[in-house]
C-alpha cells in the first residue's frame, strides 16, 4: 500500500490577531530631559530659558495590554525667573533641587480601541501619588545674591539651602506630590522601546518657591519634566524549552477520519495548527506521521517546518 499526504498549516486565528504575542511582563526603564517650574514666580515666556536638567527611572509591571502600573524616580533642579515678588522691583529668580518616588498607574490609550495590541507605536497615560524632598531658595537675576525679606532681614531659603532644616534626607523638605501626564513609545524591538514623555508633579505646597498665593493659577506649585527615555521589558524565553512545555497545544486534524484503500493507494491530508507565538523565529521541527493498522507500521514523508530566521528548506511558520 502507499500513501499519498498532503499537509496544511491552519493560520485563520493568526489573522484576527486580536492580542498580538502580548504577555504579562516587567520592565525597567530610564530617561533624561529638562525640568520646567510653574510656580508664582514664572513669566509667560521664561519656561523654555529655565529648563535644567533632569532624570530619571523605575521599575514596572504590565498586567494587561491596557492596563499597568510602575515605581518612578525623578530628580533634577528647577528653575523660575520672574517680576511678581516685588512690584517694579529687581526681577527673581526661584531656585530649587527635587527628587521624588512614586507609584503609577498606567493607561494605554491605544489599546483599548486596535485590535493589534502589540503594534510599533502608542499613546499612553499615568496618575498617582509620591513622597518628594526639596530644597529652595530664592536669587536675584542680576547678581545672584540671596534674597533678604525686607521686613524680617530673613533669607528666602529652606531645607538643605538654610539653617531650617526639614525632615527630609540631607535636611530636604517633605511634602506628598501627585503626579500625573501622558507618553508615546516606539517599539525597536520586541523588548526594547523609545519613550518621549511629559511628567506633572502637583504639590501639596505654595512653597517649593518661597512665595505663597502670588499668581492665583499656581495656587500650589506644579514641577513639570518632559523626557526621552527607553523601556527594557523582560518576556522570557520565547526559545526551544517554552516550545516544548507547549508541544500539547499543536492540534492535528487528519481526513478523512476514516481511510479508503482505492487501488492500492491511500489519499491523507494532515491539518497542523500551530498556536500564537509557539514556533520560535530561530526554530525548526521535523514532523514525521506514521499509519498504524493491525500490527504493521507504514512512515509518511515528513514535513519540516521552521522560524522566521531559518535559512534553507521547509515551510516557515510566523511567530505572530
């Protein structure tokens, strides 16, 4: 007897790709960019020429493609000229130092909406709450000097800038912020992406400035960091072992379920249904069918099959 086989490889739920090769992962991440101050001591036009220089990190867990949350690490100085402590006076300059750790809860807004939950680019946001240490003092922009209440003959300093020392490390101030803003990220690769980022951090102080109730719009003051940054996810393995836990996945489906001998010949089609992000890009399988029928073996052609990054014969099979 010898048989003809034919196979196929079913690939219809591939199409809908309604969740990519999402999965569940931690990631690190890092960035760097400028701070901005918006405080009772801002001009309107001074925010672009007080940028300082800041970063910062964290650690994050992504439950689903939607939602996530993450630890946040910010420090940097900040920086706001203005006229608005004296009336016609010389013009002051609110300096500070500031870091602070959060907590976030994150939002991918593209997400919810695209089928495609692991597409090259998205649109994401954050809110949350934070413990920040600062210190402050205020200048004058001509000579720098410190600032002296003309009333009191007290400098306009605090925390680790004067002899008031908070709580907080190295004498800093302590105060609960409330961070908050939105993101893009850019996949390079499956675990690595670009982030550009701009971060709010409300204050539960009028303070960070030395200043209280000067321009009502900043009734509390508000630090602002927009940054670039990459994001390191940890997958796994997609590799040989993770292949071999889900061996019991493959599904098989062989007509006609009942064979008929036509002349000598038997006519077999075997139906091989790979499952999503199963078959390694750096993989290949020899898949070698056998009929049994009473105490007689007969071996059919195998079939090989491999990844998206193997070179030579057989028939790739995507990873997506």
């Amino acid at each position: 007897m010898s048989a003809g086989v034919s196979y196929a490889q079913k690939d219809g739920e591939k199409a809908k790709k309604d969740k990519g090769d999402f999965r569940t992962h931690f990631y690190v991440f890092g960035n760097i960019g400028a701070t901005s101050f918006f405080t009772d001591a801002n001009r309107t036009n001074s925010l672009l020429e007080d940028a300082n220089l800041g970063y910062g990190g964290g650690l994050g867990l992504q439950i689903s493609p939607v939602f996530g949350g993450r630890f946040q690490f910010i420090n940097g100085r900040y920086k706001a000229t203005g006229d608005m402590f004296v009336e016609n006076g010389p013009i002051i300059r609110a300096l500070s130092s500031e870091w602070d750790l959060s907590a976030n809860m994150t939002i991918d807004f593209t997400n919810i909406f695209r089928r495609n939950k692991t597409a090259p680019w998205g649109i994401y946001g954050f809110w949350g709450a934070g413990y920040s240490n600062y210190s402050s003092m205020r200048v004058y922009d001509n000579n720098g000097g410190i600032q002296v209440d003309p009333v009191t003959g007290k400098e306009y300093r605090s925390g680790a800038y004067s002899n008031n020392s908070g709580k907080g490390m190295n004498d800093a101030k302590e105060i609960m912020v409330i961070p908050f803003g939105a993101g893009m990220y850019f996949h390079l690769t499956p675990k690595l992406s670009l982030n550009i980022e701009q971060n709010f951090r409300w204050a539960e102080t009028d303070s960070l400035d030395l200043k209280k109730r000067g321009r009502e719009e900043f009734i509390n003051d508000l630090l602002g960091y927009t940054s670039i940054g990459a994001h390191y996810r940890f997958l796994g393995s997609s590799g040989l072992k993770k292949m071999k836990k889900r061996c019991d996945e493959i599904t098989y489906k062989v007509t006609p379920e009942v064979l008929e001998n036509i002349n000598g010949k038997v006519a077999i089609k075997i139906e091989i249904n790979y499952p999503e992000n199963y078959f390694d890009k750096k993989s290949a399988v020899r898949f070698a069918p056998y009929i049994r029928y009473g105490d007689q073996v007969k071996k059919l052609p195998a079939k090989f099959f491999k990844g998206e990054k193997v070179k030579g014969a057989g028939e790739m099979v995507n990873y997506s």
